[in-house]
C-alpha cells in the first residue's frame, strides 16, 4: 500500500505536456530582459570590456613566460640527438659527481667533430670530467678504499691529459698504502712481543702517512688496540712474578689474571704459554708432594692446573701415582704389591712412564728395607755381640729414603750404644777398680785405661769425667810427694815436672821417628809410643792430636786397599787404638769389608 502511494505521487508531480510551453517562454522573456539591459546601460558595458581585455592579457602572458619542456635524457635517441642536447644531458649526469655519471658524460661529448661550435666547449668539459674521476679516486683512496680508487683510476679514458697522471698515482697510492702497512704491522709484532713501547713508536709513525684514512682511522685503532694490550702486558707480568715467587695461592692468582685475556688479544699467545709454564711448575710442585707421599696437597694441586697447560694426561697419571701411594699404607709388603700393580697401569706411551718406573723400582726397594728392618729389630733382642753387629748391618741397608730409614738409624743407634756399653763398662770397672788402690801408679793406669774411651761414645762423657777426677788425685799425690822430698831449710827448685816434661819430649819425639817410617807397623808403633804420655802431662793433648793424625793415615791406607785387599784393610782398621778420632769410622768400615769378603 505504501509504495503504491509513492508511485502515485510521484506521478502527480511530473509537469503535463500543457506547463512545458509556458516556462520555456518565462525564460526566453528573462533572456530578452537582460540583453535589453546590457546594451541599453554603459557600465555594464564597460565591465563587460574589461573583462575581456583582463583575460586576454592573462592568456598572453602566460603564453610569454612559459619555460620550455626539459629533454628526458634516458629516453633520447642519441643518433638523431643534436649537440646541444647532448651537452645538455652530458652536464646534467657530471653533476650527479659518481664515476658512472661522469664517464656516462664524456662518452656523450666525445665524438663531436673538431669544427662542431661546442667541440672547444665539449674538450674543456671532457678534460674536467676526467681530472674529476681522478679526484674521486683521490677520495676513495683517502677513505681507505685502495682497490676501488685503483679501480676508479683506471676507468679514465684516454681523452685529454687526466689519463697520464692515472699510474704515477697508482704507484703513490701502493707505495703510501705499503708503508702504512708495514708501519702497522711492526706495531702489531711488537705487541705479539709483548713491547707496548715500541708500539706505540711505530704507531705514531702513521700520523706521518699521506692518507686520511691511516691518519685517523688506523691510528685510533691501534691506539686503542695498544692501550688494551699494555693491561693484558701488565697482567702477564704480573702472572709471571707470582708464578716465580711459587706456592699454590700465588699460582691460583696468576691463573686468573691470565684467564682475564681475551683470545683476541695481541699477547693472549703469550698469555697461553705462561699458563703452560705455570701449569708445569704446579705439576712439578705435585710431583715434590708425592715424593713426600702427601698425596692430599699434591691432588689439590693437580686439580687447579688450567686446561691450557695442556696436560691433561699428566694430571690423570699423577692421579694414579697417587692412588698407588695411598695404597702403601702401613709398609706391608702386600701394601707394596698393591702399589705396584696401580702403578703398573701406566703404559710405556703415558708421559709419566718413567716417574712410575722409578717410583716402582723405589717400592720394590724399600720392600726389601722393609724386611731387613724387621730382620735388624729380631736381631736386636739378643744380647749376643755378632747378633747386635748382624742387626747394625741389616738396619744399615735401609735407604735413608725410606719413610722408615729414621727408625733404622735409631735402632743403629740404641744397638751401637749398648754394644759401646757392653764394650766400655768393663774399661771403666777395671779403671775403677784399679785406681781405687789410691796409689800414683794405679791412678795413672787408670787414667790411661780411661783415655782409650772415645768422647764420641756412649760412655765417652763418663769415662772423661773420671779421667779428670783421677788426673787430679794423682797431682795431689805427687804434690805431696815433692813437698817431703824438698828439705825445710833450703827449698830448691821443683825438678819434677821439667823432668816428666822432659820425658815427655823424648816420648813424642820417638813417636815421630817412629812412625817416618812410613809403613803400617812403623805408623802403629808411634801410635803406641804417644799413647805412653801421662794423661796429666800438659803434653798429652800434644801426644793425643799426633795418634789422631797417625791414626787417620791408617784409616786412609785401609781405605786406599778396601777395593783390592779387603782383608788386608780389616787388618790394618784394626789396628786403629780406641779413644783416636778414627775408631768409630774404622768400625763401621770393618763389617762393609767383611760383607765384601763373604760375596
């Protein structure tokens, strides 16, 4: 229903055919209206005039001032193109100042005849353009780009005369460049040598160098390159006197400083071999702490050795040395066996291949101390001279590297004392015994029976201490015995002690020319000569000091024969008194000698 109604209406506004006529009329009458009006008033017509004249003038002068199209160079047809317009697009692509551009151009121009109007233009132009593509080779080289200003330089053509500079300027640039870079690498060695000084010397070199690029660029690179290496120098240095100065804090600290270098650093080289150094001064400071078999300090050692030392392999052998070391325990000789078989893990291509060999052959060796030390403490709880000399002999073949080689010397020792005591308490009885008769005779036997105890022996100290007390006893004596002697009214001179010093004179003399005979039995008799000297003479140290030289050369003669004549170097030992400085060495060489007799 709606749109039935907008239809309708619709249709009721559209004009009848009868009200067409009727407005076309109204508007040719408004038409007529204002034509009468235009013609018939002269300010209309004056306006319409200016309007006219204003819009012809308009239209003329743009007409005037229009500028001409420009060319669009790219799409020309150059066969057919007049000079001009080769010119013109030449000039616009050189302004664009790139080697194409301008190359671009002279190839537009460089074709004109000679009697063309523009060719004394287009030369001058073409010779500018090619002076221009030098310069920027000139740039390009001064930036630091050689090969491309090279490649510029060639591409001058042979127009003009730019071209004949182009090799001369090649050569400046190779020559300039090659100094340069001679310069820089001198620098660059000198840091790899770890000279910051000299480095710097070649650097600064470069701010004499013809080019840009070197002058600035390069210069601060270097310049930068050579402050950060004189740290890691510094660092290195410093690494170096901690790792001389030794001891496991001191290797940690130069172990970091060394890491601290980067692997693009110029010494980080340097930096690596002192890490090897140090690594193989912390390996040889384990190797100490094995050789004490403290096994803890010298896998706390290894353990810290950088990777860089590159001595992987030495670290897992030094792990299982010490293994084997822990596995000696007590000195059992099971424990040795177990020792030995870890350590038999080492193979002959293993670095420490030998360090285990010895310490192996060490092992085996101290097995069989080990026994005799045993055998030396059996032997030892008897009472019998030749066991207690068995056991000295046994426990003297303990190596003194041996963890037990202390035990052994004490046991030589406890075992040498009481045999001295066995050996010395007799004398010393006797010598009581016999100076107890309280006479001058007895008292002097006494002390020379003494006198054949050693200072150096067990009883030696006792032995003295009565020698003394005798010594003065007997001079009471005989301080008695001049005094009766010499009569009360007229006393005379004392007699006594120049004549026993005289006697004693004419003793050692004897003994001198006794024993210039040279041979044993003639160094023996001077020996027992000197030995007659009283003990309270004042030249009995005389006497002593001449048995201690006489009883040396004995020691050296049976020394001198041991290798050719060991019985005969028994005997002559031998013969070497007690209470000389040589006894006790003549005593431990008798029981070698009779060993060597037994083979």
């Amino acid at each position: 229903m709606a749109a039935s109604s907008r239809s309708t209406q619709a249709v009721q506004e559209l004009p009848s055919p009868k009200e067409s006529p009727t407005k076309l009329a109204a508007v040719l009458d408004r038409l007529n209206q204002a034509r009468t009006w235009l013609f018939s008033d002269w300010r209309a017509m004056i306006a319409l005039s200016l309007a006219i004249t204003g819009g012809t003038t308009a239209l003329s002068l743009a007409f005037l001032f229009k500028l001409p199209a420009v060319p669009n160079c790219p799409s020309i047809f150059w066969p057919l193109a007049s000079a001009s317009l080769r010119l013109h697009c030449a000039q616009l692509a050189a302004n664009k100042r790139t080697p194409n551009d301008l190359l671009e151009a002279i190839e537009l121009v460089k074709n004109l005849p000679s009697d063309h109007p523009l060719y004394a233009e287009a030369t001058r132009l073409i010779e500018a353009w090619a002076q221009e593509i030098l310069d920027l080779s000139e740039e390009s080289f001064q930036a630091g780009k050689l090969d491309a200003a090279i490649k510029t330089a060639r591409r001058v053509p042979r127009v003009g005369t730019a071209h004949t500079q182009v090799e001369e300027r090649i050569k400046k640039w190779q020559s300039i460049w090659s100094s340069a870079e001679t310069l820089y690498r001198k620098a660059e060695e000198a840091l790899r040598q770890q000279n910051w000084r000299l480095a710097m010397t070649e650097a600064g070199r470069l701010l004499s160098i013809d080019n840009t690029f070197w002058q600035t660029t390069k210069y601060q690179e270097i310049s930068g390159i050579i402050a950060a290496t004189r740290d890691d120098i510094s660092k290195i240095t410093k690494a170096k006197s901690l790792i001389e100065s030794g001891g496991i804090q001191n290797f940690q600290e130069a172990i970091k400083l060394l890491a601290s270098i980067n692997n693009k650093s110029y010494v980080y080289q340097g930096a690596q071999e002192t890490l090897v150094d140090a690594g193989k001064k912390m390996l040889a400071l384990a190797d100490a702490a094995l050789d004490r078999r403290d096994t803890t300090a010298a896998l706390d050692i290894i353990r810290q050795i950088p990777e860089a030392a590159n001595l992987k392999k030495e670290i897992e052998d030094y792990e299982t040395l010490a293994s084997a070391i822990n596995r000696i325990g007590n000195g059992l000789p099971e424990d040795y066996d177990a020792a030995t078989a870890q350590a038999q893990k080492i193979g002959a291509d293993r670095p420490t291949f030998g360090k285990a060999q010895r310490l192996i052959a060490r092992w085996q060796a101290e097995k069989g101390d080990m026994a005799q030390l045993n055998r030396a403490q059996q032997l030892a709880q008897s009472n019998r001279p030749e066991d207690l000399q068995a056991a000295i002999d046994a426990a003297s073949q303990v190596s003194s590297s041996n963890p037990k080689s202390r035990e052994a010397r004490q046991l030589i020792q406890r075992i040498t004392s009481e045999m001295q005591d066995q050996e010395d308490r007799p004398l010393i009885q006797q010598a009581e015994q016999i100076a107890s008769r309280g006479d001058a005779g007895s008292l002097q036997q006494a002390i020379d029976l003494l006198g054949r105890i050693s200072s150096r022996r067990s009883l030696g100290a006792e032995a003295a201490d009565k020698r003394g007390q005798y010594a003065q006893q007997l001079q009471a004596i005989r301080d008695r015995e001049q005094a009766l002697a010499q009569p009360v009214s007229s006393p005379v001179p004392d007699s006594a002690t120049p004549l026993q010093g005289g006697d004693a004179v004419l003793t050692l003399q004897k003994a001198r020319a006794a024993a210039n005979g040279g041979t044993v039995d003639s160094v023996t008799e001077g020996i027992q000569i000197a030995d007659t000297v009283p003990i309270a003479s004042p030249l009995r140290p005389e006497a002593q000091t001449l048995m201690n030289d006489l009883s040396q050369q004995l020691l050296q003669t049976a020394m001198s024969q041991a290798s050719v004549d060991p019985a005969g170097a028994i005997a002559i030992a031998q013969r070497i008194p007690l209470g000389t400085n040589a006894y006790d060495q003549a005593q431990s060489l008798i029981p070698l000698w009779q060993r060597s007799l037994r083979r």
